[in-house]
C-alpha cells in the first residue's frame, strides 16, 4: 500500500458526487423538523445525508445539539447544552414509526455534565422505539460513558457502536477530551455482555500511517468489535484539523480486505462512508464495501 502523501489541497474527483433530492428528502426534513428532532446528518454535515434522507432514513441525534466536548474533528456545536427533554424518546419513536424503519441509529452529543453521561436518555428512547415498533433493530452510537453502559446495554440495543475515531497516537490531539483506552474499554465491556453486535469505526486522512491503522484495527478486534466502518476524514472548516491525505477508494478497499482477513464479520469502507451509513445492511453483513 502507499504511505503517507503530501497534504491534500484539493477534494479529489471520487469524493464529489452531485447532490440529488427527491419527495422522501423534503418529507423526512419536515418530519424530522415538526417532532423537533436533530439528526447528526445535518449536524455533522453528512456527505451522505442526502442519499439516506432519500432513501426515507435519518440518524436522530438525542439530548439537543450542543456537545460539552471540542473535538478538533467534529461540526456539532460544542458549549452549554439545554436540559434533557423527557418526551424527547416518545418523539424518537414516533418518527421511526412514520418512517417506516426496519433499522434505527440512535447516537447523541456527548453530555459530560450529565451524572450518567445519558445513558438513562439512550435507554429510555430504546425502550420506546421498541414498544412502538416490536420489528425494529435498534443501533446506538453511544459515547464513553463505560461507567454507565449497563444501563445502555439492558434495554436491549441490538448493535452498540462506539467509535474509536482514530489511532492511538493522534488521540489527544484529535480527541483532546476523550481516551484511546477508555475507548476499547467501553467496546469491550459492550462484547463482554454479550446479545448485542459491537460495532467501531475510524476516520482515515488525520496523519496516520497504515501500520498504525492495521495495530488499531487489531485492538478493536481484540475488543470484541466485530462490525467495522472506515472513511475518509473530510474538515468541516479551516479552523477542524486539517486533511492530510485523501486516500483512494482502491486504498480502502485494500484496507477492508485485510480487516476480513482478521475476522471482521462485517466491513464498510470508502471514502464516503459514515458510521451509521446504510447501517442497516451492515447489521447484516451485507455492508456498502
């Protein structure tokens, strides 16, 4: 495989592709606006958002839209967040159910000012999608509240994902709030407790090299991770961490056929691809690859 290049100054061709809508977008934006929910689609700025939005399918992001955390990588407003709203799982579940979904993620901001960190919220809003929907998988992209997981992982998620976002190395400069190891603790604890896929994924372009990509690639596993997204990193301004390499989709697919090789039940890589990006297909080892 290539290593590292110079820094990319200009988006290459194969990460271009041309915004198409047609009535699902506007119907899931104005759903998802009338039940006053965020989605880390349009948080984030999602490349993706609006295939999924197309394809009648959303990430609803829960606890409001400000994170207590700066992460160097992230679009999501960081500072102050409201209270939590209790009728906020109610809502989740009734947009699963005008949606139609056969798969829902469920991810938030990061909430450190919170005793439990949201967990009880995560909880809650499963509990709720699944008595509205019986039929529904329900997917969380929690963040690293391990303490609290249990809490998490009895109301019966069917995949947990956390992501470890980058390799060990650039953490605190990426990452600057979170921990490597914190990290793979919380996933472990998640394939420890068994009934539930665990699911991780990183962002490539930050400035790691593809051995430390392969070493992390091995500590998920050995976590017990055994769902797997890996897409290139995009900054959403000139202030976020800076692009330093674009790599190939033929880079990526290198990069998930040595993941398969190490036994990794399900792989998404691309360059566009997200951690909730067609996760139900992924869910089903039927990922985009």
């Amino acid at each position: 495989m290539s290593g590292l290049k110079p820094k990319a100054q200009r988006l290459p061709q194969w990460m271009r592709r041309p915004i198409a809508t047609d009535q699902n977008y506007p119907d899931v934006s104005k759903l998802l606006e009338s039940l006053q929910l965020n989605t880390v689609c349009a948080s984030a700025k999602c490349p993706n958002r609006h295939e999924c939005w197309n394809r009648g399918t959303a990430t609803v992001m829960i606890l409001g839209n400000t994170c207590t955390r700066n992460c160097r990588f992230c679009n999501v407003n960081a500072g102050k967040p409201d209270a939590v709203d209790p009728d906020e799982p109610a809502r989740v579940a009734e947009a699963a159910k005008r949606l139609n979904l056969r798969h829902m993620v469920i991810t938030s901001v990061t909430r450190d000012d919170l005793p439990d960190g949201g967990a009880q919220a995560f909880a809650n809003t499963i509990r709720a999608v699944k008595e509205a929907m019986p039929e529904v998988s329900v997917e969380v992209l929690t963040p690293d509240f391990v303490e609290h997981l249990d809490v998490v992982l009895k109301a019966m998620p069917d995949v947990f994902n956390h992501n470890l976002e980058t390799v060990k190395r650039l953490q605190a400069t990426v990452r600057p709030q979170a921990s490597y190891e914190k990290s793979l603790a919380t996933l472990r604890l998640a394939a420890a407790r068994g009934g539930v896929q665990v699911k991780s994924g990183l962002m490539l372009g930050l400035g790691e090299t593809d051995q430390e990509i392969f070493q992390t690639l091995e500590d998920l596993f050995a976590a017990g991770v055994r769902l797997l997204t890996l897409g290139q990193y995009l900054a959403p301004t000139r202030e976020h961490h800076p692009v330093e390499r674009y790599l190939s989709p033929e880079h990526f697919d290198e990069l998930a056929a040595k993941a398969r090789l190490m036994g990794f039940d399900g792989v998404a890589a691309g360059p566009l691809v997200r951690s909730s990006y067609r996760a139900d297909e992924l869910a089903n080892n039927k990922g985009p690859h």
